[in-house]
C-alpha cells in the first residue's frame, strides 16, 4: 500500500492506494496520480521514501513508492 500526505490549511490529508489488479485499485493509483501532478503544476514539490528517508522527487508518479509528501510553496512578504 503506498500513501500520500498532503498538508494545507485545513490540517492534512492522508491518500492511500493498493497496488492490487482491481478496478478499486486502479481508480486510487489514477487519483493519487492526479493529485501528484496537480500539486506540482501549483508550484508544490514533491518528496518520496527511499530507505527510509525522504528526498525530492521530480519523477513519473510511481504506484509501487511507499510515501509520498506534497511539499506546499512558502507564501509570505
């Protein structure tokens, strides 16, 4: 299962997929690939987990990470 965390405002948000050959699974990998790409057009970066660790990532959304963070740009003056 691999996951997403979105914060913003409101708190955060967690997203979840199972890599699973169903028709439930592939509507949540589609979703959660929406919200990656969606994120990064709004100026978000995005990490992932690898060994543990997260490091920024600008690759193809990928079912098979385990976490993914969206990384909201700092707003201010």
């Amino acid at each position: 299962m691999g996951r997403i965390l979105v914060a913003n405002r409101r708190g955060h948000q967690v997203v979840e997929w199972e890599t699973t050959d169903t028709e439930e699974a592939r509507w949540q990998i589609a979703e959660a690939e929406r919200i990656l790409r969606e994120a990064r057009e709004h100026g978000c970066m995005v990490s992932k987990k690898v060994d543990g660790q997260h490091v920024l990532d600008r690759a193809p959304f990928d079912p098979n990470v385990e976490e993914y963070q969206i990384i909201a740009p700092i707003a201010g003056g």
